[in-house]
C-alpha cells in the first residue's frame, strides 16, 4: 500500500530565503512523481512532474529531486516571496488508477 | 483550451438533500478522477472514470455515493441523503489517457452541509 507523507506540515520564514520541502513515499516502485500548488480555497496547480527515470526537474525558482530507492523527494524553493505562500502537495500514482497525496506543507513566507 | 471545469464552485445543502457535482473535462481528455479533501487533510481518491464506464470506484463510499461519465455531457458526483461529515472540497481531475502523465485539476466544488 502506497502511503505518502510531507514533513514539515507547517513552515513560516522570512522572504528571500531558500528552503526545502520533504516528501516520502513507502512504496518505490513508482513511474512519477508530481508536486502541487493550493492556494487558499483553490484548486491544485502542477508546478513540477518527475519521471521515475529522472533525478530532478527544474522550473525557475524551483527545483524537484527523487530518489526512488529511498522513497524521497525534495522542493526547492530559492529566494522564496511572499507570493510563495501556498500549501505544497506531493503525489505519486498508485494502482493505475488513482493519485496518493500527502497531507501537504503550509508555506507561509513574511514580508 | 479551456482548463477543467466543475460548478458549481459552492454548494450549501441541509443535512437529508442531494448534492450534484458536476466536472467538464479538458477538451480532448476521455479520463476523469473526482476527489475528496476534507478539512485539514490530504486529498483522496475516491472514482475513476471513462466515458460511460466506472474503472475504479475504491475510494468511494459505497452508500449514498455515485458517479457517471455520459457519453454526451459532464461528469457527475451525487451524493443522496448528505450528512455533515459529506462536508469538504470535491476536486475532479482529467487527462488524455490512463495515468502516467499529469492529471489536470480543476477549481473543485466546496459543500458545506448544515
């Protein structure tokens, strides 16, 4: 059974600084990996979609790594800005037919 | 290309009525996942859909709940005899073709019993 899990849960800093979102998966044998942005009251919006062959992919200001083999992966976010507050979901498929998501991080980055 | 669509965006129902979700897919994509997120909680899985065909209904509960995919029109969540506990976010995504690649989402529908 596919369990993921997002550590920290919460998370305030200042803007400007770089930081590190987990993701755990307890199931490797996955073929993607997909990180999500929600704002307040919105939906979901792709921000990043790893293969399973892949290490990491890029998009500006963020940056996604997985190591499969450990069940892991990180977000990246450099110089974070207030307009970077949202909550962070991870996700991986399971079964063919269905996303698992973590519970998500709250960013919150002050002015 | 419009994105997924889904309305209503909010849906106040008493406890006892019916509740009718409905998502339009983007133009092109045959598959359709709906989702649940209740408060303070991850989302989760709940029907997978091809046009006229349930794959996978896993996740649903297996009263009051049912989901269709017509072959004309939107996908539809309806939720019969809606409690309290029913209250929470209901996201529907759609792709292209069985998952491997992304799911796109849409706004969700938020209901909120009373």
């Amino acid at each position: 059974k596919q369990e993921v899990t997002q550590i920290p849960a919460a998370l305030s800093v200042p803007e400007g600084e770089n930081l590190v979102l987990n993701c755990s998966f307890t199931d490797s044998a996955i073929y993607n990996l997909q990180w999500f942005r929600q704002d307040p009251g919105k939906g979901l919006t792709s921000l990043l979609l790893i293969q399973s062959s892949q290490r990491e992919q890029t998009s500006g200001r963020l940056n996604a790594s997985l190591d499969k083999s450990s069940g892991r992966s990180t977000l990246y976010i450099a110089a974070s800005q207030p307009g970077d507050s949202a909550t962070y979901l991870c996700a991986v498929p399971y079964n063919n037919n269905d996303m698992r998501f973590g519970a998500g991080t709250r960013l919150t980055v002050k002015p | 290309n419009a994105g997924v669509m889904q309305n209503p965006r909010h849906l106040v129902r008493r406890r006892g009525q019916e509740a009718r979700l409905r998502c339009s897919p983007m133009k092109g994509h045959s598959h359709v996942y709906w989702y649940r997120q209740l408060p303070e909680e991850g989302l989760k899985f709940m029907v997978y859909l091809q046009k006229e065909n349930i794959i996978d209904e896993s996740g649903m509960p297996k009263e009051r709940f049912s989901a269709e995919f017509p072959k004309e029109g939107p996908s539809i969540l309806r939720i019969q005899q809606v409690v309290r506990g029913d209250s929470a976010a209901y996201f529907c995504a759609s792709s292209p073709r069985q998952l491997g690649e992304t799911q796109y989402f849409g706004p969700g529908t938020r209901l909120l019993v009373l």
